[in-house]
C-alpha cells in the first residue's frame, strides 16, 4: 500500500472513457489491482470504471512494467528523434530544390 500513498491527498477526477484517465491514475489502478488488497470489481466501482478495465491495465503493467526502468526506450526514442530531424531536413531540401526547379523552369518555359 506505500507504493500509492503519494496519489491520496491529490485530487484527481476521472472519466469514463479510458482514454482520457490520466496515466497516473491509471498506473495507480493497475497496482492497486496487482497488490491484491481489494478485487478488481471494488477497484471499478471506487474509480467508477468497468473491471474489464482495470483488468486490462493490471495485464500491461504486469507484462510492460519492466520497460519503465529500461535504457532501450530510451534509446528508441531518441533514435526515432534523430531519424524525424533528418526527415525534416530532407524535406526542407526538397523543397528548396523544387522552387529552383520552378523558377528554372519558368525562364526557359
């Protein structure tokens, strides 16, 4: 039960919809669920979800926890930054290119 204390004095409102509960709450759930001191149905009703919810938040936090503390997402992430950055400049070039091109095209057409 330490794991959650530092979400219970904050105030958080939640929504129906599992797309707008925010991360924290949800990660709140999910290990709520994981420890075992309340079933998954009391865990809905509090937080006003379906338990199929619930359910499947406890499922990826158990089988994707792992990768919270892992370098890799890191390093994915960053790759995937640095490959948009050239993406984009590759298009900027582009660009340019074809606006020379046009104005070439232009004198000559």
């Amino acid at each position: 039960m330490e794991e959650i204390k530092w979400l219970k004095n904050e105030k958080v409102t939640m929504t129906n919809s599992s797309s707008k509960s925010p991360l924290r709450l949800r990660s709140v759930q999910a290990l709520e669920a994981t420890q075992g001191l309340k079933t998954l149905n009391e865990i809905a009703s509090q937080h006003n979800l379906h338990p199929n919810l619930v359910s499947k938040w406890k499922k990826q936090l158990l089988t994707e926890g792992a990768t919270v503390f892992s370098n890799d997402t890191a390093r994915q992430l960053q790759v995937v930054d640095e490959r948009e950055a050239e993406l984009y400049e590759q298009i900027g070039r582009l660009k340019m290119e074809l606006e020379w091109l046009k104005k070439k095209a232009n004198l000559f057409g």
